[in-house]
C-alpha cells in the first residue's frame, strides 16, 4: 500500500508545479461558467415552471462543476499513460514490483486532486459573492455538506475507475485515440457535464440513473445545490458503491489479462 | 543461475504494400506475416558470470531481455532463473532483478533524479538502512553527487544513463539486465560506466547480462559472448576463441556475421 502512496506523492507534487497551466483553466472555467449560467437564466426567465432546478440550485451546480472539473472531467487523462503504452516504456512499470493497475489509478487520483486543488478556491470565493442570480449559495445544511464531501470522494474514484479502463483497452488497441473520443463524449454527456441529469425527459433519466456515469459528478453537485436529498440520495450513493466496486474489480482483472499478453513495442 | 531451454517466440505483423489502394484494401483484408523473434534458444548462466549477448538488430536480443524479466511470455519452452519462472510471478521475480534499457527512461522526467529514488525505494520497499547505504556507494562510484537534485529533463544522455544505471541498483538486485547500456554515450561516459559495471561485478557478485552493439563494451566487460542471429544461439564462447589473428573486434565480430549470414 505504501508504495502507492509514495506514486500519489510525488504524482500530486508533480501537479502542482503547473501554475501558468492552472491559471488558464480558471479563466476558461470562469469564462465557461458565466456562458453556462446566462444560457440557463435565459430558459428560466421564458418558462420558470418547466425548470427542474431552481435558479439559484443550478447556479450552485455549475460553478461547483467549474470548481471541481479536474476531478470529474474524463476528457483531461493523463497522457503520459497513453506514451508509455504506445511508446512502450511500459517495459520499465512491468519490470517493477507494482501491480500495474494500483499504480496507474493512485496516479491519475493524484493529478487530477491536485489539479482541482490549484483551481477550486480562486473559483469558488468569487463565485460566492457575484450578485444575486450568479450567486454560489451556501450549502443546504451542514448534514448537506458532509455527504457533498463524501459522494465527491465515491464520485472522483468512480471516475477514475472508469478512466482506467481506458488506459487498459489501450493496451488491445495500440493507438488509444478512438476508444478515447467514444468513451470521454459518452461520458460527458450522460454524466451531466453538459446540462444537469433532472434536465433531461423522466424516461432518460430512469434509465440514467442506473448507468456509471450518474455515480460521477451528478450526485455531489446536486446534493451540494440540494436538488438531491432523502432516499434518492442514499439509492445514489449506494449506486456510486456498486459501480466503484464493479469498475475496479473489471479493470483490474483486465490489466492482469493485458499484462499477460501485452506485446512491448518498439526494440 | 539462469537457464533457457527451447524458447520460442514469435510476433505477428501486420503488412502492406506503400499506396492509397494498399492501405485501402487493408481495411477489409489484413495480411500478417508470424516473425520469429527466438526459435530454440537455450543456455545457461552461473552466478556472478557476466556476458555479453550480441547479435545484428532484430536478432532478438531484447526478446530475450524481456523474457527473462518477465515482461513478455515465451511461447514454448522452459526458462527459469533462480529456481523462478519470471512471466509466472512477475511481482516476486522482479523484486530480484534490476533491468536498464538504454533506449528508455525509468527517470520521472520531470522531478529531480533523488525524488524518482525516493520512490523506487518504497516501490521495492527497501529498507532504510540498506537504501543508504547503496545510494551512498552508487553516488560515489558513479559521481551522481551533483546530478541528484537537478531535474531529469535537464541531464545530459550520459549523466542520465549513469542516474538509470543507479536507480536499478538501488535494491540491490542479484542479476542486472542491461539492454544497450551505452547507445549514444560519448568515450568518457562510456568508459564511466563500463568500469562500474566491472565493479559492481567484482563487489557484489552481481550476475550481468549485457546485450550491446558496441564491441569495446564486450571487449571490456564479458568473458563469454553468446552470438544470436535470426532468433537462434549460433557461438557460445570466449573473445579469444572467435578472434582471428590480431584483428579488431569490430572486424571479428562483422566477418562472424558474414559467416552466419545474419547481416
């Protein structure tokens, strides 16, 4: 266990040397959050009844979203994954007592917390005191808050497990470019990266809610905003449970398989 | 000790002619051609013996490597070393070894080298006193003193080579794999590693393995070569036994080549 640790370590480290990096992604966070906010108050203002959030809820939802993207957006992965497969520097991971799996996944943690804590606080201070109708609120409850913490920790390993499996199909395809474009679009999507999962028809979302990708960022963003509580929250953090355990538990037998039979490439 | 016997192993390639309708036409039929990287291989190293594996490019030098590293799994044949099977339980095999390929980097590219040994010291979970212990020794003989703090992006190939070298000695490995060890070194560098490895033999009884294109290296290091061409062992011997009269090594070692048609 240590020595995963010690990849977390120095991964997280590594992460925050990027200032300039981490700078640019706040403007554009900000920048993104603001476009998102006015698109949504345009809606709300011509039909305020038809809105399955309130104002006030999606405007928490998406500057969380904004604070926290690193954490939960699949399309940011870590490349330096995909060159050692491809160029096939794997050989020196595979030459080292470490299981391939556990390595990769408290490494992509590690970059994608320290990435989020570089970013989160600028975001979240300002948005807690931009005028009434841009305005983060303050969470639901303090009871609120402490299941947000919790189901963002469920959702982060939730997504880096399904990452993971990403990384490992590379391993068959050879060239991680196409299983990459299918699976971060996929996810972004049903994840409610792009709108909100309540703002999608009710057949959508039953069948949505079932699937990995609502374990992601859906369920703390909305119990922080306060659209989730009661027993829908606990049916979405025992989902969050279910699908961390089967994603790692499939990801990592697929490694020992690619493992196997892994061709090295290059001399 | 390490033994070989009847490995093979063999890769399948996907080929196709240069052109627009060629690369079509693979899209719905895909011709493969099977390669055999290693057909037959079997030898035998002792304790503390150091060869020298040489053979043209493509002769399935680096297979090898990597079979006995448990990285790739032979398709027939038995290979032990230690009493191990290496592709059967990776994590414990490579506990035992330390491996180099010359041609890529173990190094976390972009921290300072000390941080990387940091971590292959809890990767390997060595314990404290033994990490510094060699780390100490390795500075020395290898004068990483200055190199250790700087990033590794900003080595230079032949301090980051002797940085690579120290970094798969950390634990203290039985056997040393060192694939190309000294590609691209200049003659200073070079001879800084050659002689390193001379002692870490010396010392330590390190059993090294070295598969390389320089015949100096071979010259300086090994007393026994073993020849592999087109996948098959084709000499097993001493320098002294394959060299002709007073001729240069590289000259032996091409007119070898030449006689085996393994150009």
């Amino acid at each position: 266990m240590k020595k995963y640790l010690s990849f977390f370590r120095l991964r997280f480290t590594m992460g925050l040397q990027y200032r300039t990096a981490a700078l640019a992604g706040m403007v554009t966070q900000f920048a993104w959050g603001f476009l998102e906010i006015m698109v949504f108050q345009a809606f709300y203002k011509a039909e305020p009844e038809a809105f399955p959030m309130t104002m006030s809820a999606t405007a928490s939802y998406i500057w969380m979203q904004q604070a926290f993207l690193a954490l939960f957006a699949t399309w940011m992965m870590e490349n330096n994954i995909f060159d050692t497969i491809v160029s096939g520097n794997i050989a020196y991971s595979l030459c080292r007592p470490v299981r391939i799996y556990n390595m990769w996944f408290s490494q992509s943690t590690a970059t994608r917390v320290s990435r989020a804590v570089l970013r989160c606080f600028p975001i979240l201070i300002v948005a807690v005191f931009l005028p009434e109708n841009y305005r983060m609120a303050k969470p639901a409850s303090p009871w609120h808050f402490g299941w947000f913490v919790i189901t963002l920790v469920l959702g982060l390993l939730v997504t880096v497990a399904f990452s993971m499996l990403i990384y490992v199909f590379t391993f068959f395809t050879v060239s991680p470019q196409g299983v990459r474009i299918v699976f971060t679009s996929m996810v972004d999507f049903f994840a409610g990266a792009v709108i909100p999962l309540p703002f999608f028809p009710a057949d959508w979302q039953r069948v949505l809610e079932l699937l990995p990708f609502a374990s992601m960022q859906n369920v703390p963003l909305r119990i922080y905003s306060g659209s989730m509580s009661g027993a829908e929250m606990e049916k979405a953090v025992v989902m969050q449970l279910v699908w961390l355990a089967v994603l790692v538990t499939f990801g990592s037998w697929l490694s020992r398989m690619a493992e196997k039979k892994v061709t090295i490439q290059g001399g | 000790m390490i033994t070989m016997e009847h490995v093979c192993k063999s890769y399948k390639i996907a080929k196709r002619n240069a052109g627009f309708g060629e690369a079509f036409k693979a899209l719905f039929h895909r011709e493969y051609e099977v390669v055999h990287a290693l057909s037959d291989v079997s030898f035998t190293i002792r304790d503390g013996e150091m060869v020298g594996y040489i053979g043209p490019n493509g002769a399935g030098k680096s297979s090898t490597i990597k079979i006995l590293s448990g990285i790739l799994t032979p398709d027939s044949g038995v290979v032990t070393v230690d009493g191990r099977i290496p592709y059967k339980n990776r994590m414990e095999h490579v506990k035992e070894i330390g491996v180099v390929f010359g041609q890529r980097s173990q190094l976390w590219w972009d921290v300072p080298v000390i941080d990387s040994f940091e971590l292959l010291k809890d990767i390997y979970s060595i314990p404290g006193e033994i990490y510094r212990n060699n780390l100490e020794e390795l500075t020395e003989l290898l004068h990483l003193s200055e190199l250790l703090r700087s990033p590794v992006r900003q080595l230079s190939l032949g301090q980051r080579m002797r940085c690579e070298i120290a970094a798969s000695l950390l634990h203290s490995p039985r056997i040393l794999f060192l694939d190309e060890p000294t590609i691209g070194l200049d003659a200073v560098s070079k001879i800084a590693v050659r002689e390193f490895i001379q002692k870490q033999n010396e010392i330590h009884k390190t059993t090294v393995i070295l598969t390389t294109h320089d015949m100096q290296d071979i010259e300086a290091l090994s007393k026994r070569i073993i020849l592999i061409g087109k996948g098959k062992i084709l000499l097993e011997g001493t320098l002294e036994d394959i060299r002709r009269g007073d001729a240069g090594i590289d000259e032996t070692v091409a007119e070898l080549y030449r006689a085996y048609e393994i150009e």
